[in-house]
C-alpha cells in the first residue's frame, strides 16, 4: 500500500512538472523599456541612380549578399529609447516610445557619397507585434507588417512622419517571475525606413533593451 502512494504521488508529480514545462513561463502586462540601437544606411547615390518613386528606394540602394552596401555609400546613426510595451497575454501587444539620436561625421568615401552635415534628433514611434514563448524562458517578438508608425519631432527632418518595413524579429530572455525581460537582434536584417517626403532608405540596425514590469493593475489580471 505504502509503495502504491509513493508512485502515485511520484507520477502526479512528474504529470505537473511535464504540464509546468509545456505550458513555459507566461507574458502579460505592461513593461517600461529602455535601449540603445545604431543603424547602417545604405541609400544608393545620384547620380548615377536616378531619383525614384516616392516610396521606393534608389535602385543602387541595399546591401549585397554579403552585407556590404550595394553602391559603397554609407553612413550611420545612433540612438536611445524608452517607452512601453504592452503584452496582451494571448500572443499579441502594442509599443510605444521615444528615440534620441546622432548622426556623427561621414568617413571619408568616394564622390557622390551621402553629403550632409551631422545632425542630432527625436522621435516618437508606436506598433504593434505579435509574440511566442517558449518552455526554455526565451521569446520572440514579431512587429506586425505596416504597423511601425512614428514622428520626427526635432532635427532635419521635424514634422516629417514615418514607417519601417521588414522591421526585424527580437530574441529575449525572461528572468524570474517575469518582472525583468530583455529583447536584442540576433541577425542583421535589412529594413528600410520610409519618410512622409517618399524617400526610402535601406539599413540594417542592432537593438537592445532592457523591460521592467510594472505594477499590476485590474487589466493585467485575469477576470
């Protein structure tokens, strides 16, 4: 008798282990952020391209296979962030942020290179994204196709609106009781940000953060 509970004592007990492992850690909430992030431009040159349709990048835009830009025309860009990402709880989440940026002196390239003094800026963003976890305490972000909006509020190009397409998928990890997350870019993926003036301008950027969790309120709890 006494062997039979031990075993099923053991047996309800391996039946939960395999359930917790299944079911993985959960998201839920909403999450003040911070990061940092720097991007390559790669916006082809004129001449010899010519000027193209509002929207679409030049056509000696991009990068070639080997992540060198197509034309040898670069220039960079970084900046920090903040804000606050929402997850939903059923795999689906909104963000929104501000972003502080530089672009520091040009090296020096060939004729025809991008010529513009270095600038500073802000802007405001927002999007939507879908999101996994996994059993093992990591998950990904998805940003939802056409929803990365955002304004420039400052520098150059202050009044101009914006969005980012093909904006890249972020890997984290989850820390105990899902209080602390982080989120960065695993791989270098061309995007390409697309001001309300129609220029268009392939890049490929690096991201970090870091998102605390905030206190629960009555819609982060189940009802």
């Amino acid at each position: 008798m006494r062997h039979a509970l031990t075993w099923s004592v053991s047996a309800i007990a391996l039946t939960w282990a395999a359930t917790a492992a299944a079911d993985g850690p959960k998201l839920k909430g909403e999450y003040a952020f911070t990061g940092t992030a720097a991007c390559l431009f790669a916006p082809g040159s004129s001449p010899p391209a010519p000027t193209p349709a509002p929207g679409t990048a030049r056509t000696n835009s991009g990068f070639n296979a080997d992540l060198t830009p197509v034309d040898g025309r670069t220039y960079s860009e970084s900046f920090s962030t903040e804000g606050i990402q929402t997850f939903k709880g059923d795999g689906t989440g909104t963000a929104k942020g501000t972003t502080v940026g530089i672009v520091p002196p040009l090296t020096p390239q060939p004729p025809g290179a991008p010529a513009f003094p270095p600038d500073a800026s802000s802007s405001t963003f927002s999007l939507s994204f879908t999101y996994t976890v996994f059993p093992d305490g990591t998950f990904t972000t998805h940003t939802v196709p056409g929803s990365f909006t955002g304004t420039e509020l400052t520098g150059p190009r202050a009044g101009q609106t914006f969005t980012i397409v093909n904006h890249p998928s972020l890997t984290g990890l989850i820390g105990n009781d899902a209080k602390m997350l982080t989120l960065a870019s695993v791989e270098p993926i061309v995007e390409t940000i697309i001001h309300s003036i129609g220029e268009a301008r392939p890049r490929i950027c690096h991201r970090s953060r870091v998102l605390i969790k905030m206190n629960d309120s009555d819609r982060d709890r189940d009802r």
